[in-house]
C-alpha cells in the first residue's frame, strides 16, 4: 500500500514487448494487496541483456520492481560467459504470452530439408546479433544437437534477415512462430519454409 511497482520493458515501448508491458501494469496493481501506482519503464538494449543486468544488479529486490525478461536471456547466459546476471536467480513470475520459438529454412535454396540433414550440412542463417534470439537458438542447436548452422551476423532484424532469405544470401533464421502468422502468412501458404 501506497507504493509504486515499476515495470520494466526491455525494448522500447511501441513494439509487441512494450504491449505486453503496458497490459501488465494496467492490470498487476488489482492483484497484488494494497492495490500499488505502477508505471512502466523502458530499458532497451543488447537483445534484452541491458534490462536483464538492470534488473539483477541495480533494481529494489523488495517486490517493487518487476523485469520483463525474455526467455533468450537465459540461453544468452549459457552460450556468451560474462553476462552481467544470473538468470537462474531471477524470481520467475510467469509469461504474458506463448511465443513458440522455430528454425526456419528457404525450401527453394536450403541445402538441408530435415534436421539429420542439417548435422550433416552447414546451413547459413541470417541474425541481428549474439544477443538475438536469431544467434542464439541456431547456436544452441550446434551445441546441443550437432547441426551445423553457420549463423551470419549484421542484419538489421527480421525484414532483412526475410530479404536475404528471399535473396539466397542466407538459408534461414530463427522466428517465432507468430512472426511467420502474422508478418509472412503467404510463406506459410505456399509452402516457402521449412521448420
């Protein structure tokens, strides 16, 4: 009673993240007794590493301050040494949303069709960058799975990583499985994928 619960974004504010940060602070404050102010905050960066460290290093630990932290982060944490937290000390809340995670490859260019196929071959993906979701899940395949995905780092994001999909420049990328639905239905469609 008569605090104020901060909840913390780790992207800006208008993208799906931002979204499901506002949904949570016009609604958390019903649910938890005394009925606290709470106000959202913005802490982009490094594919959410930035807000993660925040989080763990700086932040209140007495129950007002609240982290969106993605799911990557603790994949970030095994594959890259040296993260600034430990996600595994993070009090876990629950999720906002079901976000499903795939690999996906250009049917018409991918020189690996199935995943036995790809621990034999080397398959060229596109990512943003190594905290990126689009590094860490094919480098987590390699190391947990054997693949062989040679992950090319510098794109922009995921239009560009599409563009050089479409292009042959890469093979593939990570995606969730809502950015396909909804960003590229007529891929899905016309069977332009692999998962």
């Amino acid at each position: 009673k008569n605090k104020t619960v901060t909840v913390q974004v780790p992207s800006s504010l208008g993208a799906t993240l931002g979204l499901y940060g506002r949904l949570v602070v016009d609604h958390i404050g019903k649910h938890i007794p005394g009925s606290p102010n709470v106000v959202i905050e913005s802490r982009p960066g490094a594919g959410g590493a930035v807000g993660a460290a925040y989080a763990f290093n700086v932040a209140p630990k007495d129950g007002t301050y609240v982290s969106e932290v993605l799911s990557a982060i603790i994949v970030d944490a095994i594959i890259r040494p040296g993260a600034k937290f430990n996600a595994a000390k993070f009090q876990w809340i629950g999720s906002v949303a079901t976000r499903p995670a795939v690999v996906s490859v250009w049917a018409a260019t991918t020189p690996a069709k199935t995943l036995a196929e790809a621990e034999r071959t080397q398959v060229i993906m596109g990512s943003s960058g190594k905290s990126s979701e689009t590094y860490m899940m094919p480098t987590l395949m390699n190391a947990v799975l054997g693949t062989k995905f040679k992950v090319v780092l510098g794109y922009k994001g995921g239009a560009e990583i599409n563009q050089a999909m479409e292009q042959g420049e890469v093979h593939g990328r990570m995606q969730y499985w809502s950015g396909w639905t909804a960003g590229k239905p007529d891929w899905l469609r016309d069977n332009k994928l692999i998962h």
